[in-house]
C-alpha cells in the first residue's frame, strides 16, 4: 500500500497533462499512487494518459461532474495514508512531497502541510511570487482572514482527516479549496514548508473572465464559514472580506490594460475601501488608482505600452502586498 495517494482531476487537459504528470513522476520521493480522473474529456487526455507507462499510474473516467465531485472521487480511489491533490495544469518542485510528509511526521498533532507558490503563465515562464506566509499550529483565524494556501494543487493531508470534516462541497463551482482548507483548520493543525514548491499556472484570459465568479464564490465560502465560526471570531468577518476584494482588484489589475478592465477594477477596489477604510491612508493606493485610471482613460494600445515602461510604479505584485491585510 501505498504512503502517499495523488489526485490529478482532469478535463480537457491536452495542452499541460503530461507536463504535470511528469512533475509527479519525477518527486525525489517515490512511494505513491498517482490516480488520474478523466472528468469526460473529449480531447486528447486520455489518449496522452494512457501513452505513460508507470505502474503507479492509475486511470478512472466518469462522465464530466465538476473540480470537487473528481477531487472527492479521487479521494473514495485513494489507499495512501495521505492525500494530495494536484489540478491538471500546475506542476510540483522535485521534493515536494519529501518535504510535505517530513514536516507532517515531525509534526504528528498536524493534518496539513502546504508550501509557498509561484505563479507560472501559459508557457511556464515565471510570472510573480505567491504570498509566501508561513503559519504554523492553529491557523484558523488567520486562514479565515486570507487564503495563504492560495490554490488547490498545495496541501498534503491525512486522509483520515477526510472522514472528520467530509468532502469538498459540490455546490461551490470557485473557492471549494478555501472551504476545505477552513473546515480543515478548523480541527486541526496545519503546519508549513517554507518553500515555494507549487507552480501555479495563471492565464490572462481565465482570470479576467472568471472575477465575477470568483467573487460571488468567494463571498459565499466565507458566509458559509462565519455561520460555523465561534463568536470569538466574529469580528474578523469585515476584514476578511476587505481581503477577498483587495486580492480580486490585484488580480483585474493583472490583466491586460483595457477600459473594461479598469472599470472592473474600480468596482472591486470601491468594495475593499468600504470593508477597510485603513486603506485610504497608504500610499499603495494611489498607485492603484493611477493604474486604473490608464487603463480606462487611453487607448489599450497606449496604455500597455506606458505600465510596461513604467513597471516598476505599476507593478502589481508590489500593490498586492500592501493590499493584503497584514497579518504579523
């Protein structure tokens, strides 16, 4: 049997799913499973899949159900005395999993373990640095305060952990991960690998496409966790979601320099202002609104053209660390 059970949801994923695969593959260490489920694709996946030829490598299609209901079908297939998921598309650092399980058996009264992350663009090119939070032992306020876990490719979990707080919830089609990691944390401790180990791939299009949803999604996984959170914790609710509007408005910033965008952008950062005012008073802030004032004012063309020259004022990473809540 078995240490470590690994879950690769897949649909549609011709373009990245062997890259990933050979992430997993390729870890320093080797006593895993690696469970593939095919969520109906219709594309070459399968075909891909199949054409790598590892006895640890095991296949299970499902007609197409969605992130969670494949996740909680990897975990139903899993026999490892721990779980990781890993999404189709993003790719692991060669010792992830060694460091992961180390940190969890020197630390025995943990469930979770999870790295630091980088995010990759289409090409895996390098394109910024996670928020690299390090917090171990109790996390739960701070997670409810913002999602330093980031995506749903990073954690290593017990798997008896699973039969304590259930499965990923269906019903959330965005921030299921945060769900997990906040009912997880909820009961247990958590416990950090202080390196980045998790490529995250982003796509321009997906993301500027998907803050809508993402936002109402994240709304509602963190309504969902204030309704169970002890009164104790009440207080945190506003500056948790000044947070989910600080990272959506980073995130339309991101994108590429068009008036629509912009426009988005205002929206989402009117949202953080009215959740904490506190924001008003650095200086971060107007460099966010000069951006947002290119994007909507000058042609694309223009204004692609003058953020590129002037990186260093609208560099994006930079407003979304003074965005973010501080935590320390």
């Amino acid at each position: 049997m078995p240490i470590i059970s690994v879950v690769i949801p897949v649909y549609n994923g011709e373009r990245t799913i062997q890259e990933t695969i050979e992430s997993v593959l390729n870890q320093t260490f080797t006593d895993f499973e690696l469970i593939i489920i095919n969520d109906g694709s219709q594309d070459r996946t399968l075909e891909i899949v199949s054409s790598i030829k590892d006895e640890r490598l095991k296949v299970f299609s499902y007609p197409n159900a969605g992130l969670s209901e494949s996740r909680n079908r990897g975990i139903f297939h899993a026999s490892g005395e721990y779980i990781s998921f890993i999404d189709a598309d993003d790719l692991w650092t060669a010792d992830k999993l060694e460091l992961q399980l180390k940190a969890l058996q020197e630390n025995p009264q943990a469930a979770v373990a999870y790295s630091w992350t980088k995010c990759i663009d289409e090409l895996g090119n390098f394109s910024r640095r996670g928020s690299h939070i390090s917090v171990t032992g109790d996390v739960y306020a701070k997670l409810l305060l913002i999602d330093f876990i980031e995506n749903g490719s990073n954690p290593l979990i017990r798997k008896n952990a699973f039969t304590e707080v259930g499965e990923f919830d269906a019903s959330f089609t965005h921030s299921e991960d945060r769900d997990m990691w906040l009912r997880l944390a909820a009961k247990y401790h958590f416990v950090a690998v202080p390196y980045p180990q998790i490529l995250y791939r982003q796509s321009d299009n997906s993301v500027s496409a998907n803050l809508p949803k993402q936002e109402v999604g994240s709304l509602k996984v963190i309504e969902k966790a204030f309704n169970q959170a002890p009164e104790s914790l009440q207080h945190l609710k506003r500056h948790s979601i000044a947070n989910i509007y600080k990272g959506l408005t980073f995130k339309a910033l991101e994108g590429k320099a068009q008036p629509k965008q912009g426009l988005i952008a205002v929206k989402l950062l009117w949202h953080s202002l009215s959740n904490d005012t506190a924001l008003l008073k650095t200086r971060v802030i107007c460099k966010a609104l000069l951006k947002i004032a290119v994007m909507i004012i000058l042609p694309p063309p223009i204004s692609q053209v003058l953020i590129a020259k002037f990186q260093g004022v609208f560099n994006t990473t930079t407003i979304l660390g003074h965005l973010q809540l501080e935590l320390f």
